[in-house]
C-alpha cells in the first residue's frame, strides 16, 4: 500500500459517478484520504459505489465539509490543480514538478492537501489563494477540460512513480510539525481584518471583499512556523493595546 499520505480534495463535484471514479482512481496507487467539499450528491449513493468499483473503502471514510477553508484547516500546504492558466497565480509548475514539491512535503512530515475543482466551474481564484502552487496540467487549449477523475488519475500516478524511483519503504516521517496549519493562520488572518475593519481600513466598500481576500492570501503565502503565527498575535495585541 502507498506510504504516502496526501488529502485528496474535491471542490463542489457535481456528479456521484464522477466521485466514484476519483475515489477509484487514488486506490488504483494506493491513496485512500479523500475530503470532498459541498458535494451536490451523496457520494454514498448506488451510482457513486458503482463506478467505484471496489474502491468504496475510499467513499466510506471520505470526509464532507462546507467550504475549502474547513477542509484545509489540518493541513501544512496545500497545492491545486488547473487546465487553465491563471493570470493572477504566478507559481504555475508542471504536474512532474508539482509531484515533487508533494512527494518531498510529505515525507518530510508535513500535512499536504491537493484541490481538484468541480465540473461546472473549477476552482474559485479564493480558492487557489489557499494554494502554495497551481498545477497546470498541459493539454489542448482549444479543449483544456479534463474529467475530473482523470486529472485524479494522473496526480495519482505522478505521486506514484516518485514513490517508486525514491522505493520509500516507510511512511510519514514522525517528527514535531512546527509549520503552521491553515487554521493557525485563518484565525490570524480573521483577527487582524477585524481590528483593520474597526479602523476603517478596507475602503471603499464596494473593494472591501477584494482587499480582504488578497490579504488572506499574502498570509498564507508566507512560509509561517507555528511560532512565527504566535509572534504576530503578540506584535497585533501590542499594537491595539489601550494606553
């Protein structure tokens, strides 16, 4: 079975079958942690477990969340994954280089989680502001959409064939994660937009969702350790404390 460990996450998937056929293809190189993000069907259903086809082990202990901030809340990094280039995402690599940065993340012990958009609309730019890298996986432009369980597919080979060449032969190394997670930094982020909102900073309103989304994302594109998260609690206390 595969020793690595990265969380799967499937963002707003439409169909069950689709479901069922992501869910297949992780087994297929031995990946098993699957998050699914307000899926519009159960992806418990006779459709879903059907194209599974023997993979329902996946299914019966993928997690369902609300939004991708929850779903990404545990993890270290995360990474996303794009037919289309993104002009306003400047790390844009291959899905060989984007393997590594996973493969070398998780064996170093870090908590890596990978976002696949839903047919219907792929992933949000809020969305890929949580994302530490966009892979972009090379295809026709003039027809750049792929199934959802195929782009699945070929992230889960890459990872696969890393893991092979390396022969890793131990999981996760077992050592103190001292990055900080994305809950760490989301509560940051949510405490010093509330004390910026109080000085009236996001102005003018009609640009305030805007600003506070480039913010959160220059947060989580910094490198934070879990210390580095409680220094700038402290140096934020210090600046409103009252005189």
């Amino acid at each position: 079975m595969q020793k690595l460990n990265p969380v799967f996450i499937l963002v707003n998937p439409q169909m069950a079958e689709n479901i069922g056929a992501a869910a297949r293809a992780m087994l297929n190189f031995g990946f098993l942690n699957l998050r699914l993000v307000s899926p519009r069907e159960n992806h418990l259903s006779d459709r879903a477990l059907a194209m599974a086809a023997g993979a329902g082990r996946v299914l019966d202990q993928a997690e369902v969340f609300k939004n991708v901030a929850d779903a990404c809340k545990d993890l270290n990094e995360v990474l996303a994954t794009s037919a289309r280039d993104r002009y306003k995402y400047k790390d844009i690599v291959d899905p060989i280089a984007g393997c590594d940065t996973i493969f070398k993340s998780c064996i170093s012990g870090l908590k890596v989680g990978i976002l696949f958009g839903g047919e219907r609309a792929g992933l949000s730019n809020e969305d890929l502001f949580l994302a530490k890298k966009l892979i972009r996986i090379p295809s026709n432009p003039m027809f750049s959409s792929l199934n959802l369980a195929q782009s699945v597919l070929l992230i889960s080979y890459q990872l696969n064939v890393f893991s092979l060449e390396k022969n890793i032969k131990f999981s996760q190394i077992d050592v103190p994660i001292t990055k900080a997670n994305y809950e760490e930094m989301q509560v940051f982020a949510m405490r010093l937009e509330n004390e910026l909102d109080k000085k009236k900073f996001f102005y003018p309103e009609g640009k305030k969702k805007r600003m506070k989304t480039r913010l959160r994302k220059l947060i989580y594109g910094l490198e934070l350790s879990k210390e580095d998260v409680k220094i700038f609690h402290g140096v934020l206390k210090a600046l409103i404390k009252k005189k």
